[in-house]
C-alpha cells in the first residue's frame, strides 16, 4: 500500500515550483525573453572560472578511482579540514575537519542538523518569513515546526512573540539569515539578544536548545557589509551552508553542516550525522565534487549583479508607491501586496507577465517575493510592466 501521507502532500506542491512551470510553459509561447519571471531562487551567474579549471584539472589529471570512489561516510578528511582552516581565517573560530559534516546542499545540511537534535514530537521555532520548504523539511523528521509572526518594520527576530511561544518542548531554533524571503541580514544586535535569551532558557529548561543556523546566502550582503557569523554568538549553533549561491553550484548538491566545537557534545555530533546519512540513505555528496570545493573555498561568483538589480527593483517598487524593506542581503526583495490577498494580487500580476510569488506559503499573509537572480536587462524592462500593472490594478 502506498504511504497515505506522502500521498497527502502531493496536493500541497511549492508554489514557487509550479509557478516557475508555468513560466516556463508561458515563455514557450510568446518567448521567455517576454516573460518577467521573479520565481525561482536559481543563481543567474556562472560559477567562478577556478571551478571548472579544477574539476578539468581533477578529471584530466587525478586518480580516477580516487576522484569516482565512494567518499568516507563522513566525508574525504582533506576537503572537511579545508573547510575548517577557510572558516576560522574567515570567522575566527576553531573548528578541526571533524566538525565538518559535508552534504547534499543546505537542504541535506538541515536535514542531518535537525535529526541530530531533535526526536519525533519535539518542538523546532523559526520566524516568519521564512523558506516555505522547512515545512516538509521539519514535517519529515516527525517534530512540529512553530512559526513565530514577521517583525514587518524591519524583518529582524520578533522577540515578544518569540519568547511568549518558547517552552520546554522546543529543542531546536531554526534561523535563516540573510533571509529568504526577506533579504534581511540579522544584526549583531538581533543574533547577542537571540543567544541570551536561548542561553537563559536552557538553563531554565535544564537541558540544550540547539541553534540551526541556515546560511546559503552567507556571502550575498550589500553595501559592503558582511554577515555576523551566528556561531560565534551561540554556542549550541549548527551550521548549515551551501556553495548553491555562493559559487552558483545548486545542481551539484554540495554544502555541509558545521558543529560549533563549544557545542555539547560537539565531538559526538558528526559521528551521530554519519549514523543519520545511514538511516536516510542519503551517503555523502560525489567525492569529485567535494574535492573540487576544496579547491576554490575563498571565492564566490560575481555577485555583484545581485545587488544591481536589488537597487534597481527597490527604487522602481518605492516610487512606484510599494511598502518595502530594503533587503540587506540575498537577491530576493519581499514587497508588501497592494491588496490584502496575495495570491490574487499575484494572479493579476500574471496577466502582465510578470511571475511574483505569494507570501501565504512564506508565513506572512499580504506580501510577495521577487527573486531577481535574472539578468539586469530584464530587470530594467521589467519596471514598465510593473509600473502599468501598479498603474491599472490599483491606480498608482
Ligand atoms: C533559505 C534556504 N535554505 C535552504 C535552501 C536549500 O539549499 P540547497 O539548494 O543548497 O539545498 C534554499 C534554497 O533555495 C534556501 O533558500
């Protein structure tokens, strides 16, 4: 008999999905030049030119059955401590190639870091906006995934209604920053008040509340800021990283969990994901792919494009008269809808072409996400059709 409940969820498919298909099957038909697709989170610059230079390198000159061998179950200990060594230069931390538990993306990364600490029944928080997948993430390792209602002022931690929803149920915080959908870039001053708070209830509950810190977008910060690596507030923080948007390298499925070593039980914890990766079947990701991270772990795409087009969407989107945080980081930009239904705000959108995803799914009711990893002549073309949209919906 098939399993009723994954039967369930293929009524409740990623809006984000389904609207990229329609995209797709809309530029077949007036060409997808045409199409003002704001869907999907896929990087729109290739990936640094170091990469493909080394994976040629390791295919033309590398031990074949080295390079397509099984990797260690816990990853090829040389690409785990190259890792390590590129986080302490950067961040100042200590961690050794054992802290390091290479994945299959963050996806994989948060899927290993919440089985680690949580069991079925327990509790994990995360905070409006937040990465519509974490529901079926959460949903399948049999915990309950609490969402705590959007600061909209500024798309920080809302600490009242997060401290009015903790109790001893809650195991894991899980946090993404900078943020998808919000662009926001949690401040130094968000993540000192996040561990306090975390730290007293630990000691009020008597026992660990582990930080799940979910950072693809690490690298993607504007202004020349940088984001505040949230392991150093906290030290019960596990790391989930990717190179999907840093490097442009989604398809190749490869990130890691990093276990802070002040964690309890830090030495346990990647043997334990190890045990996980057996359960699951999930193994690690392809050992050329790891030893061709290795290879470039200091650098990133141009991702300066990304801030190009965020400066352009958010001065076309506030003189056109939309309520809108300016993002920090990423390259999405999550505009309040100029009605109170999102979705059918959305719909209307799609009769200019213009792809925009509802926030319903996001955790916010009335907002829209735009993902503006497209190219920066699109952008600019895409202002028109905003402005008319704007213009003829609702008579701005
Ligand atoms: C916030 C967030 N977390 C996790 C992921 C999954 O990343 P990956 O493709 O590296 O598995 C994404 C992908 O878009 C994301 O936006």
């Amino acid at each position: 008999m098939i399993n009723e409940a994954y039967k369930a969820m293929l009524g409740g498919k990623s809006v984000i999905r389904e609207l990229s298909e329609y995209a797709t099957a809309r530029g077949k038909e007036i060409g997808y030049d045409n199409v003002f697709d704001y869907s999907l989170g896929n990087p729109s610059v290739p990936a640094p030119p170091d990469f493909a230079r080394t994976m040629v390198d390791l295919y033309t000159n590398g031990d074949p059955v080295a390079i397509h061998g099984y990797s260690p179950s816990l990853g090829i200990p040389s690409v785990k401590e190259a890792i390590a060594d590129s986080l302490n230069r950067r961040f100042g931390t200590a961690y050794t190639g054992n802290h390091i538990f290479p994945t299959t993306g963050a996806a994989g990364a948060l899927a290993h870091a919440m089985r680690a600490v949580t069991k079925p029944g327990d509790e994990i928080i995360t905070f409006a906006p937040f990465f519509p997948e974490y529901m079926p993430y959460v949903n399948g390792t049999g915990a309950h995934l609490t969402v705590i209602p959007a600061d909209t002022a500024n798309f920080q931690i809302n600490f009242e209604a997060f401290e009015a929803a903790l109790n001893p149920n809650v195991q894991a915080v899980l946090i993404n920053t900078p943020n998808n959908p919000s662009g926001a870039v949690y401040s130094a001053e968000t993540l000192t008040k996040l561990a306090a708070l975390l730290t007293a209830k630990q000691t009020e509950y008597g026992h660990d509340i582990f930080l799940i810190s979910d950072e693809p977008y690490r690298e993607i910060v504007f202004d020349g800021n940088t984001q505040p690596y949230p392991a150093n507030f906290y030290a019960n923080t596990l790391t989930c990283y990717s190179w999907s948007k840093s490097l442009s390298l989604p398809g190749e499925r490869i990130g890691y969990v990093a276990v802070n070593p002040a964690a309890t039980d830090a030495d346990l914890l990647e043997p334990i994901m190890g045990q996980i990766s057996r359960g699951t079947g999930h193994n690690c990701p392809p050992s050329s792919i790891q030893l061709g991270v290795a290879k470039v772990l200091d650098e990133t795409s141009d991702l300066s494009v990304y801030e190009t087009n965020m400066n352009l969407l958010y001065d076309a989107l506030t003189s056109i008269g939309f309520d809108v945080v300016r993002p920090g980081g990423t390259f999405y930009i999550f505009p309040k809808a100029l009605e109170e239904d999102a979705t059918a705000f959305c719909l209307k959108a799609k009769e200019y072409d213009l792809i925009l995803v509802p926030s319903e799914s996001f955790g916010v009711p009335g907002y829209f996400r735009m993902a503006y990893c497209i190219d920066t002549e699109k952008v600019k073309r895409s202002i028109p059709a905003l402005e008319k949209f704007a213009h003829e919906q609702y008579g701005l």
